[in-house]
C-alpha cells in the first residue's frame, strides 16, 4: 500500500511539473512534441497529458450511445418489450459471434496460462464484491428485503459491452493487436460471469429477497381461505334463517293482494333485470342473440304467472343505459391511451402476480393486469377488463392496446354470449407444465425468465428420475443445461478450436501448413467472416439497451437511510475495488505469473485492472424486475436496485478514466 501511495503521489507531481491540459487542448505547437517524452535512458513513452486524453476520450464515445438509447426509451421507441426483444438477439447472437471471432483469431495453445489468470482474477473480482456487499448490509441500514439484492449489485460488474468499448478506443495507447487480444481477454471473463449468475445459480440472489415476501403472501392466503369459509358458512345460515321466517308468515295467511303486489313486485324486479341484461346485450353487433338460447326462466316463473306490462319509460332507460356505457368506454379508453405511454419493466418482464400465478407473454394481458387498480372506474370493474384482453389478445400484437371501443367492450353484466367469445377466456389458460425443449429453449435464450425451479426440474425428461434424485444431480445437470447458451458454448468451441492448431489453421492463417482455397484464404475463412460482420454490432446495441434500461427506470420511494447504504456501496466498487485490483496486478507481475517484457501481457493487465473498476451490471434490472409481481403494491427491490446503478454510471467519467490513467502510466510505463 506504502508503494501505491508513493507512485500516486510521484505521477501527481509528474504531472503538475511537467504536462498541463492547456498544452494539450490548446496549443497546437507544442502538441505534437508532448506526445512522447524520453524516460529510462532514452526509451519513449506516452505522456501524461496523451494518456489521459486517451483514457477519457472512449468514455465520450460510449456516454453518446448510451445517451441515443436513452432518448429512444423517453421517447416511447424503445420501450420494455423492445429491450425485452433486442436483448434475446444480442445474447443469442451478436455476443456469441463476436465472442467467437475474437476467441479463435486471438487465442492460441501457448496462452493457457492467460486463460487461467483470468478466471481466477474473475474468482478474486466477485468474491471481494461480495464481502463488500456483506459489508455494507453489517455497517448500513440496507432495506431487509433487498438484502441479498444488494450482495449481488456488488459481486457482478458489467463485463461485456462496457470493457469491450472502452478497450477498443484505444489506439492512441494500444497497437490493433493488442487490442484484439484484449477483447479476447475480456471474452473470458464474460465467460466467468455468465458461469457464475446462471450455471452456479448467482441469480437465486436476486430471488431469495421475493422468497420470503411469498411464503407471507401464501400464509395469508391460507389465512383468507380458512376466513372465507366461516363467512361463508356463516352467511348461508343467516340466509337460510331468512328464508325459513318468509315461509312461515307466508304460511299465516298473508296473501297479495292488488292493493299489496309484493309477488308479482318481486316478479317484475326480476324479469326487468334480466330483460335489462338482454338489453345490454343487444347494443353489440359483434354479440348476436338466439331466441332458442335467449331468456331463461327465473326461478319465480315457475312458481308464479307471468306478468306482461307495457312501461312507458322502457326505451328511455334503454337510451341512458347505452349512454352510459359508451361514456364508459370513453372514459376507460382516455386511460388506457395515457397508461400505455407510461413504460415499466416490470409489466414486460414479470412471470407471476402476488399470488404466484404465472403471467402469459400477450401484452394487453400484460398491460390490463400492471394497471388493474388505475382502470378501476365506477361502472367498469376488472373483471370486465379481464374478458375484453382475453377476448381480443389475438388481435392486440397488430391493434395494440388502444383499440377499445363499443363493439368489442364487455357486455354490462361481465359475461359473453356467443360460444366463440365464451371460449376466449379458456383457451388463455396456458398449461404450465413445460416440455422438456421448451424449458431448454428458454434458458439458454434469455437472462431473465431463470428460477429456482429450474434447477428442481433439471433433466426432466431427459435423464430417469432415479438418477436425478443422487444428491447433487439436478445442480450439476443444471449446470450443463446453461452451458448450452450461446455465449458460453461459443467460446467453448471458439477456445477447443484454438488450441489445436491444425484445426485453428482451417479458419485463420497460422504457422501449421494447411492448402488453401481458391482465394489464397483458410478453407472456413467465411465463417470468421459471418462472426466478424454480425458480432461488430454487440457493442452498440449493448450500449443502446444500457441507455434505454436506465431511461426505463422509475424510482418511486427509497427506504429510510438507504441513500448511505448506497453510498457505502458506491464507494465500495468505484473506489476500494479498483486500488485491490491495482495491487492484485502488481501482484501478478512480482510473482513472475506474468512477463512485464510482453505487450501481450501489459494488455492482459489493463484489462484485469479496469474490470475491478467497472460499475454494476444491468443484467441485475432484468432479474429484478422478472421476479417483481406483476401486480405488487411495493416495488422496493426495483427502487432500490435503479437508485444504485444511476448513482454508478454518470461516475463512470471520473472513476475509469482516472484508475486507467494511472495504470498505464505508472505501473506498465506505456
């Protein structure tokens, strides 16, 4: 730490005595002679002023992407279901072609050992944020359900777009390929992090804060049942009771009588509310009546005749009726055109509501259940919102959401007429049982829809139950179901490629004699073509869903003393993470692990030092908002977890630039 402390206090001085930002911005004559300053018996390096330059000028670059996807997001272009979609291509593949080209070009058998430092910097990397996650919760008031939330913020960084970018922007300081190879680096500790939030069940972090508040919503659930049934009970007592004293003053001689028409006013009650039913159900063209199928008898009917009156205010009530509904439907569609501006990841993401019931895929299911409460209006209940999305999901992907009108609003008394509208509702009713390839298919093709229960059902189907059963069968074939992602079983085949010669020189020119095809290139050479043209659009559309997942969020209230909790946390990551990473660098070069004479080597250090300064990763919005109810009252495990990430990254100007500044002046004395 003395050492630290000491070159940090000479490359200040260095800097005050020798270079200043107005020779470097200002003065045209003096710029090109700053560039490279003799030092250690005439060797040339970069100067200060370059370096720093160099270091913050990526920064601008990837600020102004994440800015354009952050102004689609406001702007409603991108919005949750677009990330959702944009998400699934980038990691399944642009990521995975990208991780393959530069695997394959830039790896080779004699760099095994580099491989291998990497995963255990990536070993060092989470466990050291995760005890500062597990500090914070001891020293902070981090809010109880978003404890083990927070542990996760800190132990995984972004290690994927950000790295790649910012390392690709610097040529000033880095040759194309060093370059190269450090893309490939930072690749491997892609690798580690998708090991260690999916295969190794990282993510059941995140979950563990919903687990809890679930088993309280099942409790009371139990409880609102067992009460439910004594009212019930209770209920049909008192309603018998009722019905037994009627009979009996019945019995007593209590006749009508024209002067006293209590039958046949109870009568008409009722035939007037099924007629008024029918009457609703007539206004819609989409909705035709039988007469065969039209009224049924009412129970009364049978007892009594049937009364034939002419009301003279019939037509009129019908009007005001109709009125009314179609005010409405009015009132109901003004809300539902201002809540679908409004965007949420939890209404694109979620799986369950608070009773745990699963969530299909159709978006006006989607979006009638997150705004239940707020489309609560006084003749219109959810109930009849329910019917009328399942009734036209089919047609919401191509009408969207807004189109709500009176020939497809529910009838008034919430129920449909034709068999075909009846059915709508039921064929909704996904079986949640998954097949085997279905269950896979969605693995390996998101970073959201992963639970705990997927590790209960791992091998199913596919590998008897006896054998699943061993202890620790259903993690370990989990395990190797998440290997079949694309990103990862990319580079595993990228890295099995790479180290056999004879096969590398079939995509890429090597040293192995191997003929050619007619174009003097490797036989496959249009293989890291394909990889090389589709993977150069990882980065910015990474960049973009950053910019519009942070353009998503919506803070509504934080907890009582969190905002010190975040900054402890804060601090932790962009300030102690990067002086350990420092030292853990230095600490590789004393050691010999590492040859400070290759520039393959300055590279892989560069790379290992800024990964400990990176803020946390996004990938923690996604799961966040997926385990979130649908439906939930309190989202304070979204609030807590979007308060964090945009304290991090408007830092990300003064927190990267500085570390690798300092790094490459200091320690690799580029």
């Amino acid at each position: 730490m003395d050492s630290f402390l000491t070159t940090t206090y000479e490359v200040v001085n260095h800097f005050i005595e020798n270079d200043n930002l107005y020779t470097l911005f200002f003065d045209s004559n003096n710029s090109k002679n700053i560039l490279l300053s003799p030092r250690d018996g005439g060797k040339t390096e970069a100067s200060l002023s370059l370096v720093i330059y160099s270091c913050v000028k990526p920064i601008f670059k990837i600020y102004l992407i994440i800015g354009t996807g952050y102004l689609l997001s406001k702007l409603n272009i991108l919005n949750g279901q677009g990330i959702k979609i944009i998400s699934q291509v980038v990691l399944s593949v642009l990521l995975p072609s990208l991780s393959f080209n530069k695997i394959v070009t830039n790896i080779e058998d004699s760099l095994i050992k580099e491989v291998g430092i990497c995963m255990l910097s990536s070993v060092l990397l989470f466990a050291l944020g995760g005890a500062c996650g597990i500090a914070a919760n001891i020293f902070c008031k981090v809010p109880k359900q978003w404890r083990y939330g927070s542990i996760c913020a800190c132990i995984f960084p972004n290690i994927s777009d950000l790295p790649i970018a910012y390392l690709q922007n610097m040529q000033s300081i880095f040759s194309e390929e060093q370059i190269n190879q450090g893309v490939s680096f930072v690749i491997i500790f892609l690798v580690a992090f998708l090991l260690a939030v999916f295969n190794l069940g990282g993510f059941k972090l995140v979950e563990y804060d919903f687990i809890a508040q679930n088993k309280l919503i099942e409790a009371n659930k139990t409880l609102d049942l067992e009460h439910g049934e004594n009212n019930n009970s209770s209920l049909e007592m008192n309603e018998y009771r009722h019905l037994e004293n009627q009979t009996s003053k019945d019995t007593n001689g209590k006749q009508s009588t024209p002067d006293q028409p209590s039958d046949l006013q109870s009568l008409d009650t009722v035939e007037s509310r099924e007629a008024d039913v029918l009457d609703s159900v007539s206004d819609y063209d989409d909705f035709p009546t039988h007469s065969s199928k039209g009224r049924k008898p009412s129970v009364l009917s049978s007892t009594a005749p049937k009364v034939y009156r002419e009301d003279t205010s019939a037509l009129q009530h019908k009007k005001s009726r109709r009125m009314s509904i179609l005010s409405n439907q009015e009132s109901l569609q003004n809300q539902i055109l201002n809540l679908s501006k409004q965007k949420s990841l939890v209404q694109d993401f979620a799986q369950t509501d608070k009773e745990g019931n699963p969530i299909p895929d159709d978006p006006v299911l989607r979006f009638i259940k997150y705004n239940s409460k707020k489309l609560d209006l006084e003749n219109t209940t959810n109930d009849d919102l329910q019917r009328w999305a399942s009734f036209h999901s089919s047609k919401a992907a191509s009408e969207g959401v807004h189109e709500l009108t009176h020939e497809n609003y529910p009838n008034a008394n919430g129920s449909f007429i034709d068999d075909h509208a009846s059915n709508a509702l039921s064929d909704l009713n996904f079986d949640t049982e998954e097949t085997t390839a279905s269950r896979i298919a969605r693995m390996v093709t998101t970073d959201t829809q992963i639970t705990s229960k997927d590790i209960d059902n791992a091998g199913k189907g596919l590998v008897s139950d006896r054998i699943r059963n061993i202890k620790g069968m259903k993690f370990l074939i989990f395990f190797i179901e998440n290997c079949m992602r694309p990103c990862p079983l990319s580079v595993i085949i990228g890295l099995i490629i790479a180290f056999i010669p004879w096969v590398k020189a079939l995509f890429v020119g090597t040293n192995v004699s191997m003929p050619n095809a007619p174009d003097q290139l490797p036989p496959l050479s249009f293989i890291m073509d394909y990889t090389s043209y589709v993977g150069a659009a990882s980065v910015p559309f990474g960049l973009l869903l950053l910019g519009a997942t942070l353009g998503s969020l919506d803070i509504k209230t934080l907890p009582k003393g969190f905002i010190t909790a975040a900054v402890f946390m804060l601090a932790a990551r962009q300030i102690f993470m990067p002086v350990i990473g420092i030292l853990w660098c230095n600490r590789l070069a004393e050691s010999g692990w590492i040859d400070m004479t290759s520039d393959l080597s300055k590279v892989l250090l560069f790379v290992i030092c800024i990964d400990f300064g990176l803020p946390s990763m996004t990938t923690m919005i996604y799961l966040t908002s997926s385990y979130t109810p649908i439906d939930a009252d309190d989202t304070l495990q979204m609030d807590c977890v979007s308060f964090f990430l945009m304290l991090q990254y408007p830092l990300l100007i003064i927190n990267l630039p500085v570390m690798a500044s300092y790094y490459i002046k200091v320690q690799l004395h580029l």
